[in-house]
C-alpha cells in the first residue's frame, strides 16, 4: 500500500494496482500490471510522474509513467529485472 496526491495505492498478488481515493475510499482506477506480478511496495518520484513497484513474484521493478488528464493513472513504462528474490521494500535514498 502506498499514498500519493491523495489516492492509496494498493498491490496485490495476481490483480491489477486499485487507485482508491482517500476522501471518499471509492476505487477510481485499476492500474494493469504484467501477469503474476505480486506487486508489494510503490514509491513516488517527479512529483508522482514516476512510480516505481516491486514485482515480488517475477523479481523485478516496475516503472509507471502518469498519464497527462487523468488522475490516479499510471501506464507501465519498463521492467527491470533484479538479482534478488521476491523483491519488496522499496525506501528512498539520497
């Protein structure tokens, strides 16, 4: 679960990333994701232009671009596969 410009974020095993919005907690968006992504963690970048999400079910990062005129939505950009298994805990660093 993440929160970012006033929506939640939700990941889950198989569905889609839920975009529910915290003044009313109605389900705005469903953002797709690949097949079996298991995503767990999301972190905002640019002023939530970016969002990054740990695929922990095919080791990988996950790079969302927002989409201009719609908010709460985000269209997957790339995959980044990674070294590690079951990949989760994402934390901003400097």
């Amino acid at each position: 679960i993440a929160e970012h410009g006033g929506f939640y974020y939700i990941g889950s095993d198989n569905d889609p990333i839920l975009v529910i919005d915290i003044s009313n907690l109605s389900v705005v968006n469903r953002i797709p994701v690949p097949n079996n992504s298991g995503v767990r963690d999301m972190i905002f970048f640019n002023q939530g232009q970016t969002m990054v999400a740990a695929s922990a079910s095919r080791d990988a990062l996950l790079l969302f671009e927002r989409v201009q005129g719609s908010p709460g939505n985000y269209k997957l950009s790339y995959e980044q596969k990674v070294n590690c298994q079951h990949t989760h805990g994402l934390l901003y660093a400097n």
